[in-house]
C-alpha cells in the first residue's frame, strides 16, 4: 500500500467513469464545471463551455472552473 505506486489507480477514478485519470500535470482546462447556485460538479467535454451546460441538480447554468 504505498501511496508511490499509483499505477493501479488509472480505473479507480471516482466519478462518472472517464478514461481520464492523470491530471496532475495540469494539461489544458479543468474538465468539470461547478454549478455557481448548488456548488454541484460535473465533468464534460473539453470543447463545450461550461455555460451551455445546466446543473443536474437545481437545473442553472454551470459555470466554468
Ligand atoms: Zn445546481
């Protein structure tokens, strides 16, 4: 159980199951969006602006991290 080897961990993502696990190294944008109303989080496509997404929970536009 060393906290070194992680790499078993690429699948053990919680969350909505991506294949993205690394992103430590910061590449690009973060891939959620926060819902500014109910602080809700979700993940979404890199391309498409958070604010054409609308929180699951309360249903407002999310906002971009
Ligand atoms: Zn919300």
């Amino acid at each position: 159980m060393s906290e070194l080897d992680v790499t078993v961990v690429e699948h053990g993502t919680r969350g909505t199951g991506q294949g993205v696990g690394g992103s430590r190294q910061g590449i690009g944008p973060p891939s959620k969006c926060k819902c500014p109303k109910c602080g809700t989080t979700v993940s979404h496509t890199p391309n498409i602006p958070c604010s054409t997404i609308k929180c699951p929970k309360c249903g407002s536009p999310m906002s971009g991290a």
